[in-house]
C-alpha cells in the first residue's frame, strides 16, 4: 500500500491539474509555432498568466512529491509511480486544452515549473538550459519537450552517479508526453502572447477628457 499526505496531495491536484487555457480571456493572443517570434518577446513575458503557470507548476510539483509516500514493505514503484499519472494527466490537460479550433497549447511555463519543483535544482536547471539552448538554436520551439526530455534523463544520470532515479524517470516522461501523444496524433502548436497595446489618436484622448 501506499502512505498520502491529503494536505498536499489536494492541493496538487488544485494546482496542477487546472488547464491554463480556462484563464485565457480577450487578452490573450494565439501565434502558431514554429513562426518567428522576434517581435513577439516582449508581449509573451508581458502576459503574467506565464509566471503564474511556472509558480503554480513548481508549488503544485513540490506538494506532489511530499505527498506520497510507500508504506513499510510496500513496492517502492508505487510513490513515483502515482506522481507520473498526476504530471502525466496534468501536462496532458495544459496541451490539448486549447481554445484554437484543431490546435494545442505548448505549456512552456508550465513544464518548466514542474521541473524545477519536482527534481533537485541542479539537474532541474541544467536540463531547463539546455533545452532552451537547443530550441533556440535550432529555431524549433517544439523541440523544447523531446530535449528537455532527454535532458532530464542524461542530467539525472550524471547527478546520480549513473543510476537513473524513479523520479527522475517520472519527470521526463511526464514533459515528453505530449510531445510524443502530437507527434502521433497531429495538431498544429500554438503558444500564447498578450495582445498589442493600441495607442489612440490625440482626438480620442481629448474626447475622453471631455
């Protein structure tokens, strides 16, 4: 049997569980990847639902670990086991939880949250930078899941002295997940920015004093 520790394990699931997409209102804007995104930067970091998905990712990742434990005698398989169906589901629910008809979401926020609030901050980071180095210099967003991915899997061997941890394994294969479940089963990826601010005419501004 397994031990769970209800006052983590609830809030786990309020925190990771939640599509971000249920939170996308009239200001937030589509672009479909992979298109150049050099003029899009400063209103992707503009919309601040990203930051919440990295905070509620980390927070929701950490109460996920504390919260299993396998009882004595029981299977150790077991905790990792029931926290990879949880990260699964959770990445699962960002993805294809969109509001652009025939699309999926790319949580980029959210995978990145859920690996520095799962695994120790040394390989979590290390796996997070190379990701990003690699999407950004080969030009394909997407490959941001694949390669983080692998990452956590070489990273988590290095760290633990070419023995790959059960938690480790759970983590990886929780963020290629909808990678490889696209890849099968094709969509077109879409991420999310802030809707440009519009500037008004000096008549507009005038009207609206009066």
């Amino acid at each position: 049997m397994m031990q769970i520790d209800w006052s983590r394990f609830l809030p786990a699931l309020v925190l990771l569980l939640p599509p971000i997409a249920l939170f996308h209102g009239p200001r937030v804007r589509y672009r479909a990847l992979p298109q150049d995104w050099g003029s899009y930067w400063i209103p992707t970091l503009r919309l601040g639902l990203h930051s919440i998905d990295v905070l509620r990712a980390m927070l929701g990742a950490w109460c996920l670990l504390e919260s299993f434990s396998a009882a004595p005698g029981a299977s150790k398989f077991l905790p990792p086991t029931a926290a990879a169906v949880v990260m699964g589901c959770a990445m699962l629910l960002q993805t294809f939880f969109c509001r652009e008809p025939h699309a999926v979401h790319a949580p980029f926020a959210f995978a990145a949250g859920l690996i520095i609030g799962y695994l120790p901050v040394a390989s979590g980071g290390f796996s997070l930078v190379i990701a990003a180095v690699v999407a950004a210099g080969t030009r394909s967003p997407i490959s941001f899941f694949p390669v983080l991915s692998f990452a956590v899997v070489v990273t988590g061997v290095l760290f633990n002295q070419l023995a790959l941890s059960l938690r480790t394994a759970t983590a990886a294969a929780a963020v290629g997940l909808p990678w490889l479940i696209v890849l099968l089963f094709p969509r077109y990826w879409v991420a999310t920015h802030a809707r440009k601010r519009t500037t008004h005419s000096h008549g507009d501004q005038r009207d609206k004093r009066g």
